[in-house]
C-alpha cells in the first residue's frame, strides 16, 4: 500500500500548471505523428501516451487495487492499452490527449465555481494588536480570548467580533454585507471581523472569537460545499459502472463476431462514460460558483438538486421577512400646543442614555430621520419593567407604558389610553409620553418589512412556489407583515414545534417544502423543510447549521435567483447526461458496423465531453430572464 500512496503522490504533483504543460508537449508530438515526420526512431505518439495516458492507466489500477473501483479510468485504459496492441499508437496518445483535455477542462471550470468562495478563507486575519493595561502587542488571532481589549488601526483587518469601547471609524463591511460604502461606527457599535477598518483608530472588546467569529463561521460553510455529496453524481458513477461492463461485453462480442479487433477497440473508445462522469459535478459546482456570487453559501451539493423540486416556501418573520429591529413608525401628539416632532424630540432626548431596546431603536430613528435628539439631559432615571423620566430642555419628561404614568399620578385625559389601543390592535408596540405631568402622547414602533420582501415574493409566485409565514407573533402583527409582503397563507403563534408539525403536515400531502429563517426556534423547522436556508447574516449560529444553504448578506431580493438557478442546474444535468448517453450509442453502433476507427472514435468522444463541460460552464454566470436583481451596490 505504501507504494500506492507513493503513486497517489506522483499524481497530485504540479497540479494544473504541470497538467497544462504536460498538455502542450504531448500536442506538439501528437502534431509530428500526425503529419507521419520521423524525428525519432519510434512513434512520437508514444510521448503523448506517456504524459497523458500513464496517468489515467496509474489511476485506474489505484482504484481497482484500493476500492474495486471500476470508473471511466478502467474502460479508457483498456482502450489505450487494446490501441497500442494493434498497432494504433496515434489513436492511443490522442485518446489520452483529448481525455486530459476533458479533465483539465473540468478542472479549471471548479477552481473558477470555487474561487468565489475560497476568497473568505483569505479573508482571515492572522493577527490581533491586543491592550493590557499600558502594553500593547500583536498576537495571533487565534490567541485572543472573550474579554480582551483589543486596538484596530486605520486599514487593519478586524481580527475577531466585538463591540466599540473608544474611538469612532468606519468600517468597509462589503465582505460580510456585500455593501461598498463604509458604515460609520462609535462606542457600543458590534464589529465583525474579516471586515476592514478605514479610517480611525478604535479599541474594542472581543465577544466572539475563534471558530465563533463571523468570518470564521463563514469559512466553516465553505469547507463544507461539497458537489460529491448530490445524489445525482452518484447516480451517474452507478451508470458508469454498468457502462464499463455493457463496453467490454459489446467489445468482445463485436470481436467474437467480426473477428476484427481494431472495431473492439474502437468500441473501447467511444463508449468511455466521460462526459457521464465529469460533466454532472461540473455542472453542481458551477451552479455553487453562481450561487456564491449572490451570497449564498452551499453546505451540501444536493441541496440545489433538492431546491429545484420546492413548490412551497415558508417564511419566518422577525430578522428574516423584517429587517428583525423595531423602528418608529408613528408619533402622535394628543397635548395642545405640541407637535409630534417635537414630542418625537423630547421622548428621544429622555431614551438617549436607557439601555432598553426600544428606548435605543427610538432614538436610533430619529437620527435616521436627520434629526438630533436634544443635549440637555438631566436627573435621567430609568424604572425596570415601567420606562424612564429625565429633564430634557426643561421639561420634565416621561417614557413607557401605561403603568408608569399611572404610577406617577399622570391622569389619562385626552384619549392617551385609545391611541395606544389602537396602535396595539395593529400589532404595534407603544412608548406613552407624559411632558411637565401632563399626557403627551406615544410613540409607536414596529419590525420594519425589507424592503425587498414583496418584490421577492412576486418573483416567487412567478416561479409557481406558493409563500407561507410561519411565525411566533399574534395574528395581528403576522397578518399586517404578510399583508405588506403580499403573502396569503398566514400560520402565527407558532412554537418551535407548531413550524415543524406545519411542514411535516406539508410534505405528507406531497408539497416540497424550503423553510427560510434565521432564529435557534427556526432550527429545527430548518432541518425538517426538504431543503433550509438560513440568513448567514443575522442568523444564530445553531441555525445556520442546521440549514442546507446559508444566505450571508441576508438579501433576500436574491433567493427567487436561488431557485431559478437550481432548477436550471438539474436541467442542464439532464440534459448532459441524455447527449452524452445518446451520443455514445450512436457511436457504438457505428463502430460495430466499422463506420468509426479508434482516431475518429476518439475525437467523436471526447469532442462530445468537452461539450457538456462548456455546457455545464455556462451556469457560472447563468440567470433567468425576468428575475432581475440588483447589487448591493446599486442601493
């Protein structure tokens, strides 16, 4: 075994430039025997069989020695081998040469499919400038612990997760997002890493680090694509197995019959399952290198066979329909005298040092509005559970629920009570304001739609996939988010388990199921759906594993692309493998009739493998017309 470990060696050696070399100097003789010059007292074929025949004839013997495996490198080096008894030598070095061609074709048609993606694991940094006390230093990313203080300086690459604790920059996120404008950042900012620091220094505190950070997560997903995982390429190594038996069967008997050899080894020839075996993970792995190049990461190769089959698409909706952060989407003003801007104002000015989610999203919208929450804050007191009071500008100011101002004596006058009512029964959540002790008015915030949600959706329906929500919210909220999206099949209040009894259900009556979410409560829905999709971006860590494919910009405007795609891929796998089977029984029986000979059979063969490569090639940059999308950049 050692000996074929040495051999399996010798193979892998050189790797493309030496298959590209090899390739050249076997053309150049092949040329020389071509035109019948005699530089050499043998057959200059014999140095093209050399350099492109050996190894095919090495590792067919490797696979029958270690596995049994019998595969196209079987059936092409008995080929070679039948050729050069009968005399053909030019035929067996052009049979090698052509089949070379087919698997350097191949070949570099994966590292272009991969390329995309291998770019993130170049991504990764490799060092980190970490603060203790007084003493700065630079330690290997991997070193960093939870906890450390690290410091980012202008062009660095953000070593590991965390938060902003000095300093202000902005940071080029285009490798997590795909977004190419800088995004500004300050103390309490979350940074990733593997995204670029641009202009100022910063320190931070690490949050996630190792095998928990961004970048590696991502890479985590790279290493897993595998095309050798789709059930479709096992298929087709089953079909060439059967093919190499029926050839040999059909050799010997065409020999037995005619009792000429040179139409048995025309046989051998053309009946080589090439274009069969290579052409299909070609195909899977293009159709992966297109997917990367709209933000997807394809965990396993089957997962697009399984894509193309979905007729029903199930949507959660916090982080994965919305954008998962509540927003202000109304402001009301009920006392006399004060417009709702300024109440606006003066609730964000009283939530600008509350640690509370809401209090942070209101005044978070208000700068989004081009509006600047009011500097002179005092006596701020945040109450658990009830809201926060602070002097702003002079005014006393109150913000939270009804309890607070009931609790400090705040009359509901005014219709403050019915107002938030009827914000609640639209799914809203509402921040009452009381201003100087009287009732101000409130705020109502809710999870925003994306913006690309019903476009996505109509694009959906357009390919005859049917859009569910699934979603842990009451009706209210779920009916007003599917409605603003254009989705009619509604199922709200759902627990972890509600979602997977739902797509169980679904697929016992026949429907294929792809389930899009991004929550650990998603997880197990993901694993159940015939195929799961989780947002890369947002998503935990638990559910992105437990997904198929991960969508790491979280632009869903892409996922209709996603499906369009997939059922494309199975398409041009079916029809590879129906020319490639057509073309090698119409080349057989013309063999047997000893229409073809081992040279013509030959570039007849190989001529239809390198075919379906190119075929299959063209997903790379493959898209169905009328499902347009834009880049990130064109926001």
């Amino acid at each position: 075994m050692d000996i074929i470990h040495r051999l399996e060696t010798l193979l892998a050696w050189g790797g493309t430039r030496r298959d590209i070399a090899f390739l050249g100097i076997s053309g150049v003789f092949l040329a020389v025997s071509f035109f019948g010059l005699h530089p050499f007292p043998f057959d200059a074929a014999w140095i093209a069989i050399a350099l492109c025949g050996l190894p095919i004839i090495l590792e067919a013997i490797i696979g029958l020695v270690t596995d049994f495996d019998i595969k196209a490198d079987v059936l092409v080096s008995l080929a070679l081998v039948a050729s050069v008894i009968i005399g053909e030598d030019f035929a067996a070095g052009e049979v090698a040469f052509i089949m070379q061609i087919g698997a350097l074709l191949e070949d570099l048609t994966v590292a272009k499919a991969r390329a995309g993606i291998e770019k993130l694991v170049r991504l990764t940094p490799q060092t980190a400038r970490v603060v203790r006390g007084q003493a700065e230093s630079i330690i290997p990313a991997e070193q960093v612990a939870v906890g450390d203080t690290l410091r980012v300086l202008p062009g660095e690459t953000v070593p590991v997760d965390g938060i902003i604790r000095t300093g202000q920059t902005s940071i080029n996120q285009a490798v997590m997002t795909g977004e190419s404008l800088p995004v500004d950042k300050t103390v309490g900012d979350e940074v990733a890493s593997g995204t670029v620091n641009q202009f100022g220094a910063f320190d931070m505190e690490a949050t996630r680090v190792g095998e928990d950070s961004s970048i590696q997560r991502m890479v985590r997903l790279v290493r897993s694509a595998d095309a050798g995982k789709a059930k479709i390429v096992r298929m087709a190594d089953r079909w060439a197995t059967w093919i190499v038996v029926i050839a040999l069967t059909s050799a010997a008997l065409t020999w037995f019959v005619t009792g000429e050899a040179i139409r048995a080894v025309t046989i051998l020839v053309v009946f080589c399952p090439c274009a069969l075996v290579l052409a299909t993970p070609t195909a899977i792995m293009a159709a992966i290198g297109n997917a990367t190049r709209h933000g997807f990461l394809v965990r396993e190769g089957d997962a697009l066979e399984r894509l193309a089959q979905v007729d029903r698409c199930a949507f959660d909706k916090t982080g994965t329909l919305t954008l998962g952060t509540p927003r202000v989407v109304a402001v009301k003003s009920i006392m006399d005298g004060l417009a709702d801007d300024e109440l606006y104002r003066l609730a964000a000015g009283a939530e600008q040092l509350s640690e509370h989610p809401l209090g942070k999203a209101v005044v978070m919208s208000l700068r989004e509005s081009g509006k600047a929450a009011p500097k002179d804050i005092e006596d701020f007191r945040m109450l658990p559970g009830r809201g926060v009071t602070a002097r702003v500008e002079g005014h006393t100011v109150m913000a939270g629920n009804l309890e607070l101002l009931r609790e400090q004596g705040i009359p509901d006058t005014g219709g403050l009570a019915d107002a938030a009512a009827s914000y609640l029964e639209g799914g809203r959540t509402v921040i009452c304001c009381a201003v100087d002790g009287k009732p101000a008015g409130c705020i109502a915030l809710a999870d925003t739609l994306r913006e690309d949600a019903p476009c996505m959706v109509g694009r959906l329906r357009q390919l005859a996939v049917t859009p569910v929500l699934l979603t842990g919210d009451h009706e209210t909220a779920a009916s007003q988010i599917a409605g603003q999206a254009g989705i009619g099949l509604v199922r709200a209040d759902c627990l972890p388990e509600d979602k997977l009894d739902y797509i169980d259900a679904s697929q016992k009556d026949g429907a294929k199921v792809c389930m899009i979410g991004d929550g650990i409560n998603d997880a197990p829905a993901l694993k159940k759906a015939h195929v799961g999709i989780a947002m890369g971006g947002v998503g935990s860590d638990i559910a992105v594993d437990a997904a198929d494919i991960a969508l790491v910009h979280d632009e869903i405007r892409e996922i209709p692309h996603l499906v369009a795609l997939a059922r494309r891929t199975m398409l041009t796998i079916k029809c590879n493998l129906a020319f490639s089977m057509g073309l090698n029984f119409i080349a057989i029986i013309l063999a047997m009739t000893g229409v073809l000979n081992p040279v013509v059979g030959a570039l007849v063969h190989n001529a239809g493998s390198v075919f379906v490569i190119i075929n299959s090639a063209l997903l790379l940059h493959w898209h169905k017309q009328g499902i347009t999308v834009r880049t990130p950049a064109a926001k």
